[in-house]
C-alpha cells in the first residue's frame, strides 16, 4: 500500500568497491514495508566545478517526504547533500539555497476542476473500502490461524536482508552517552557527523514517542536538537531502534560543566538560549508555517537532556517523555492520569519550567561570577 515499495534511484561512488563491477548505474532500493525509499546525491561544487561524490538509496527520511526533486537548500555547505522520493529523482540535483520566499510562480497551477473533483471523491472511499477489507481478512486470518492469546502483535520482524544496507553511508563511531533507553553513538553519515540514539526492542514505544515529536510540525528550531531520521537495523538477531540527530561535539550541558566553568556571559548566553527552546517547544502554533505546531511538554527537563553546539548555543534533546496536547483531545487518554485537557498542560508545562530552573541553578553553580568562588571551585561540596 506504500507510495514506493519498489525504487530505482541512480548510483555513483567515487571510490571502486570490491564486489562493485560498476562506479556508476542504477540501484534497487529495498526496505521495509512500512517504510518509504527515497535517492540522494552529494557532491562538491567548487567554483562552479560540480563534482559528484555518491548517488543511491537513501533511508526513510522525513526530509525528503514528498520532494519529486532533489534540492540542496542548506546554504553554501562543505558538501551538497539534497534527497527525495520517486524513481530516479536524483539523476538530477540541484542547488537552491534558501532566500527571500519565491512570490513569483504559484507552484501548484489549478488543475481541471472535473478531474480534481472526481480523484478527490473518489480516492477517499476507493481508499476506505481497501482499508475495511484489508483489516476484515486480517481479522478473518489470525482469528482462524492462531488462537486468541497467541495472535502476534505489530512488531516489525526482522527486515529482509538488504543489499543496499551496507552500502547507506552511515557508520557507527563510538558510544557516547548511555541513558535511559540504550546509548547515544557517535557516527558518520557520509561526510557529516551525526548522532545514533540506539533504543533496544523493549524501549520500542520510547522511540515512537520521541519520532512522533519531532514528526510534528514545526519542530525544526535552533534551540531544539535538529532530526534526522529513524531506522529498524538487524544486530545480532535482534531489531535495534535507531534515531539519528545532528551530532554535537560538546555533548550534554551535565558533561560540559563537569570539565568546564562558565563565565557570566557564558551562563547568559547558555540561560537564554535553553530558555528559548523550551518556550518554543510549550508555545501552541497555530499559524506555523510547516503547519499547526502544538504545545509539547518535555516531562523530562535536566542538564543532560540539555545539549551544546560549539558555540555553547543550547539545544533540548530527548523527547522520549514528551507529551504533545492537540485542541480537542484529552492528556488523560493515553497516559493513565485523569484531568482536564487545559489544567494537565499548564501543570506539566509548570514542571518543565520548574526543572530548568534547577539546570539554570546548575549552571550558576559552576559560573566564575559566582558569589565568593567557594562553590565552583569545589563542586562536590554541591553534593
Ligand atoms: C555550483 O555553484 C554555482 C555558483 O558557484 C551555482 O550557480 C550552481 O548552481 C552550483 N551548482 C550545483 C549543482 O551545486
């Protein structure tokens, strides 16, 4: 039923493989049943001289969703990077940096009102009716298949293997934080680093969570750790539950002050920034521009969960906990705890805000401008 269950994108690689006969051709792309294929390319541009550094499959990626064409949009990067979805979308690739809004072109011209009019109607039920059938034999099957306790639940088995997932361009590195659901890895994707949150089986609805968060719109933010993907990866027999993030050298704002202090600008700079994040990440959007953004609460606000970029810019990370609260819908649905929609968001709202008062505190426990310099030059008298 997915939109791409089978997907050819073009294939280069600049260095000659082993098995390869070929640098460059065309790749099958394989996965999941559940999950959606896209192409990338990357390439190098210098002064104009475009050279191509890889093409070919490319992992389920909320950022490629529904580009038909492959567009680096990010300005002047080291390494051209764009994805998309669709049979060799990426045989073509371009650069379009973000500038001022186009208000040139509509993009999407009026289509012929008779034709819109009957596919519109008529996907909807055609749709519904595949869905009633669907899940009508499924019910029929496992009802006579296996008895009633032993009927399997929806955990994804172990996905076919996979010619092409060697070849995905990302690279475990080192572990570098372990948490609460597994360990957070240091990896490479292509020529970047990036950050692998490794969930085992078990923490599966942890994971859910975290990737329904930052599914939601308007959750790309400066302040709030940047998403990149998800994956379902076989190690050793057993499904691991990828969540790969821009990856941040310092790491979290608990490692940070455990080797560091921070001057009073330092702290300001920290303090503002992470108070930016979280009030964007509680603030209720209607009118964002990728859609209505609701209001999240974190639930688990603490200095490790609080991560620095190389400029000592905070960004909030870990959404395992968060809970998001739509109009209409009552928090006490899903998470065994009773109360009004509107009275359950302003106390956890309130509970965010109380904990990072405490990371604030933190930080200020360790700032050179702290009255007297006793506490931060013995930190264990903190204890
Ligand atoms: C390469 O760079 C030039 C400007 O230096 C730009 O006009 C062109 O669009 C770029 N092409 C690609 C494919 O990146």
């Amino acid at each position: 039923l997915g939109p791409n269950t089978t997907q050819e994108c073009a294939y280069y690689n600049t260095s000659w493989e082993k098995e390869r006969t070929n640098r460059s051709g065309i790749e099958p792309c394989y996965g999941d049943k559940d999950k959606r294929l896209h192409c990338f390319a990357t390439w190098k541009n210098v002064s104009g001289v475009v050279e191509v550094v890889k093409q070919g499959c490319w992992l389920d990626d909320v950022n490629c969703y529904d580009s038909s064409e492959c567009v680096e949009k990010k300005e002047s990067p080291d390494v051209f990077f764009c994805c998309c979805e669709g049979n060799m979308c990426n045989e073509k690739f371009m650069y379009v940096p973000d500038g001022p809004p186009l208000t040139t072109s509509n993009p999407f011209p009026p289509k012929q009102p008779i034709i819109s009019t009957l596919l519109y109607s008529l996907v909807p039920i055609v749709g519904l009716a595949a869905v009633v059938l669907f899940s009508f034999w499924m019910w029929r099957h496992h009802k006579l298949a296996y008895p009633a306790a032993l009927v399997p639940t929806h955990d994804p088995g172990p996905s076919p293997p996979s010619p092409s997932l060697g070849q995905k361009p990302l690279q475990l590195i080192e572990v570098k934080a372990r948490g609460r659901f597994g360990c957070v890895w240091k990896a490479q994707l292509l020529n970047d680093y990036v950050a692998v949150k490794i969930f085992p089986i078990q923490d599966k609805l942890s994971w859910q969570n975290e990737y329904e968060i930052y599914s939601l719109s308007g959750m790309k933010h400066d302040n709030i750790l940047h998403f990149i993907g998800v994956e379902k990866r076989n190690h050793n027999l057993d499904l691991e539950l990828w969540l790969i993030t821009t990856y941040h050298e310092k790491g979290s704002l608990t490692d940070y002050l455990k080797a560091n202090v921070v001057s009073w600008s330092e702290l300001c700079h920290i303090a503002q920034t992470g108070a930016r994040g979280l009030a964007y990440l509680h603030e209720d959007v209607p009118g964002h521009r990728d859609g209505h953004k609701p209001s999240i609460a974190h639930r688990d606000i603490k200095s490790k969960n609080v991560l620095l970029k190389s400029n000592l810019t905070a960004c909030i990370a870990d959404f395992g906990l968060a809970l998001k609260f739509e109009a209409g819908k009552s928090a006490g649905d899903t998470h065994g705890q009773v109360g009004t929609r509107r009275y359950m968001r302003d106390s956890f709202l309130r509970i965010d805000m109380y904990a990072f008062g405490l990371v604030l505190w933190e930080l200020a426990a360790r700032c050179t401008a702290a009255d007297g310099e006793f506490l931060w030059k013995n930190p264990e008298r903190l204890l």
